[in-house]
C-alpha cells in the first residue's frame, strides 16, 4: 500500500510540474521503498547540511511487525529517533548484523527523485496506471492548487497570486 501511495504522490507531483523531494527521512520504510522502487538518492547539493546515516533495513526474525535497522556504527543512529518513534514506528535498533541480511537505504536525509525523469515517469505508470485502477482528470493547475495550496505561477509571481 505505501508503494502505490508514493507512487500517487510522484505522479500527482510530475503532473503538475514540482519535483518530488522530501524532506529530511525518518520513515526507514518509505526511504526504503523511495529509494529501491524509485530510484531517489540522498541529497547531495552544496549546502545540504544533512548527508544521513546508511542502514540496513530488515524485518525482525521473533516479531514480523518490527523493523530492525543495523548500522556498523550504532551510536550514528541513537540520536536520530525519539523514543516515540521507535515505539510507534517498531522499530528496534541493533549493533549486531542480522543474520538475513537486510537492504541498504540511508536515512536521515533528504532524498531528491533520479535525474531522468523520463525512468521515473515510466516506473510510475507501470505502478498505478497500467490496471486502471488510478484515474486523475485534474489539470496540472488543480493539481498544483491541491499540493501547494495555490498555483506554481503564482507562487512564483506574487501578484498573479492577490
């Protein structure tokens, strides 16, 4: 189900002209899905003060609800989730490897889509257009309107936007 829903978000996204980034990831799964499904990588641009913590993202053998998140390093990761997170995410962090190797995503950061477009467009009509179970009749200005609250043309002219 996360799939498909980050693969509406995309499509919605490239529909109406923004470029699908996040901000800074805390949700190993989505990060996970982001960047093996879609091919989005970390933000590498100057001044991007958040490079992320690599992991490998793995379910846990004695409970299949929990994620495990193993990093050679373990003390890169005590900061990076409240005790909250931990439990209503289930999450267990562990300085042990796994013994079923998980997969590797880095979380932590900010994560931009690939830099073709084209692959990702193609990806994403495979995910939700293909069955038909996906229909949008929205134009590309009702789209942007929905998504950011008003148009890209009148964010970017202020007073197009009175």
């Amino acid at each position: 189900l996360a799939k498909r829903c980050l693969a509406i978000w995309i499509w919605l996204c490239l529909e109406a002209s923004i470029l699908p980034a996040t901000g800074i990831m805390r949700k190993p799964l989505l990060a996970l899905i982001l960047q093996q499904s879609f091919g989005f990588v970390p933000d590498t641009a100057p001044g991007s003060d958040v490079n992320g913590v690599p992991v490998e993202v793995c379910r846990d053998g004695n409970d299949p609800e929990t994620v495990v998140l193993y990093s050679s390093s373990r003390k890169s990761l005590e900061g990076a989730f409240s005790p909250w997170d931990l439990q209503h995410q289930n999450i267990k962090i562990t300085a042990i490897a796994p013994p079923i190797r998980g997969r590797k995503v880095r979380i932590g950061c900010r994560l931009n889509p690939p830099s073709v477009l084209d692959h990702l467009r193609h990806m994403i009509r495979q995910e939700i257009l293909e069955d038909g179970s996906w229909k949008c009749e929205l134009s590309s200005q009702e789209i942007q309107q929905v998504l950011l609250g008003t148009s890209v043309a009148a964010r970017n002219n202020p007073q197009h936007a009175r």
